[in-house]
C-alpha cells in the first residue's frame, strides 16, 4: 500500500470523525508525527496505525499489509495465548507459554503493551496477589497513556484504544477483588458511557461491550441493585445475539438467570438457566464458573 494513501485515508476518517491532530495523536505519537503521516512523508508502524484506527473506529486489518513478519508472529501467538486463557482452557496454557518464551528467545523484541497486559492476565489467573497484577496493569497502560477514568469519561476527550478498553476492564477486575466495588463499578459505568457514546467500529465494539456489561451486572448484584443488574444483563444478551457472538452469551444468560432468581420471578429465572446451559454444552463447557469476572473477549 502507497504511504501517501494510508496517510489520506487517516485524513479523511480523522475529518469525518470531526477531530484535530491534536486530539487523535495523543498517547500514540506527537503530532508532527501525525502530520508527515498524513502528508505522505511518513509510513506509521503497525501499533501506531493499530491504535490510530482503533481511535477512530476504522479498519485495523489494513495494518497488516506493512507489519514486520516477527511482529506479527509475536502478536499472533500474545492473542492466541490470551484467547486459551479466556476459554479457561488450562490443560494448553503452559504449552502455548513455553512455545512462546523459546520463540521470543530466538527473537528478541521490545516489550509492547500487548506482552504486559498478556503476562498481568497471566498472573491473575496464577493467583498472585490483586496490588502486583494492579501495577502491571498500569505499567501495560501507561505504554500509551496516563490518563485516568475522570479524564477520558468526558466527552470531548480522545478515543480509546481496543487494547487500552481490554486494560482498563481488568484494571476494574483487580478492584472489585480488592474489594473496592465501588472503583471498579466506576470503571465498568465509565466504559459503558463510552461504547454508548463514540463512534467506534462495529466489530471491535461487539468485542468487548458484552464483556463490560457481564462484570458491571455482576457486581451490581452483588451490591443487590437488582432492576439495574437485569437491564445490563438483558443489554449484553442482545449485542451477542445481534452481532453472533457465542462466548458471552451463555455467561450473561446465567447472570441474568440469577438476576430473576434475586427477583424472585422463578419460572423467568429457570427458563433463562436452561438456554444458558444448552449453549454451554454447545461450547462443551459442562460445569463453568459464571460467578467471576470476565477479563476478555475473543
């Protein structure tokens, strides 16, 4: 692909999207970067293209037509380790981690915010303490930017990236098992608002939201904020049925299920439970814990 199209093509969407350089260059690059980007006179990196077009709700598959081959072999084995650690599927955690680590032995390359955020999760699911996966969270976060939830809630502030929303998410998690509910309730409202109210890709939304919606239902039952619970469990179920996503679904069908239970509507409660578990043997997952949090979705 010619530089000076991809360089038109951030443009254009920058344009459309209604933001300055200013504004969608910050965390990622300066914005004289930006500006030889989009003048031609310079060709982005994958992970500057990545997250410029996660910002702006484009396409991020267009960065693979410039990506180096060992990054993207380092990428693909982070997301495929990360997508074994969501489907829990243990018995092939440690294979794929010791394919990897000889592979990086055999090609060194700079840590990314993607290899942090892979070891954080990691080590939640190790059990190491909830502070020391906190900070490297943050470490993961900060490759990108320092913001905090009270400055990216406002409107007018930059996008997201994908990987900066998977972040945050699990930073909430860290929180509620820090049992500091009401911070991770913050984060999890915060994000809501803004799948809500950015234009965003259609695909990458469908990704996560479901995600973001199941932890916030969750810990709002906990708080007993039943009627609130439901509606969030109900919108997630949605999003999975529209957009065909099959992994959260039968999560938030049992957190709606226990929901109704709370509610004491009963026949509501055991109806939901049995398509819950008909989806759940079509994942062959027989006896799965619906009482935690979810960290990603793949």
């Amino acid at each position: 692909m010619a530089k000076y199209m991809v360089g038109d093509y951030i443009y254009d969407l920058r344009k459309l999207r209604g933001y300055t350089q200013e504004e969608l260059a910050e965390g990622i690059c300066t914005t004289s970067t930006l500006s030889k980007i989009e003048n031609g006179g310079r060709t982005p990196s994958p992970a500057t293209y990545e997250a410029l077009m996660q910002r702006l709700g484009g396409q991020t598959s267009l960065f693979s037509c410039f990506v180096g081959k060992r990054e993207l072999e380092a990428a693909g084995f982070c997301r495929e380790i990360l997508s074994i650690m969501a489907r829990n599927e243990t018995e092939y955690l440690e294979a794929a981690l010791e394919e990897y680590h000889i592979w990086t032995g055999e090609h060194p390359l700079e840590e990314t915010q993607l290899t942090l955020y892979m070891g954080a999760v990691y080590h939640t699911i190790v059990r190491e303490k909830p502070k020391t996966v906190l900070k490297e969270l943050y470490r993961a976060l900060h490759i990108t930017t320092h913001e905090d939830i009270t400055i990216w809630r406002e409107p007018d502030r930059r996008l997201l990236t994908y990987d900066e929303i998977v972040i945050w998410n699990n930073i909430a998690i860290q929180y509620k098992r820090l049992e500091l509910t009401g911070r991770a309730c913050d984060i999890w409202y915060g994000l809501k608002e803004y799948f809500n109210g950015r234009i965003m890709d259609e695909e990458e939304r469908a990704k996560m939201f479901p995600v973001i919606l199941y932890n916030l239902s969750a810990a709002l039952l906990e708080k007993k904020a039943y009627e609130e619970a439901l509606r969030y469990s109900e919108m997630g179920i949605r999003m999975c049925v529209k957009f065909g996503k099959l992994f959260p679904l039968p999560y938030l069908l049992n957190q709606k299920s226990r929901t109704l239970l709370a509610l004491e509507a009963f026949s509501d409660a055991k109806e939901v439970c049995r398509q819950s578990e008909l989806i759940f043997r079509v994942m062959k997952k027989e006896n799965p814990d619906c009482t935690g949090e979810m960290s990603i979705a793949f």
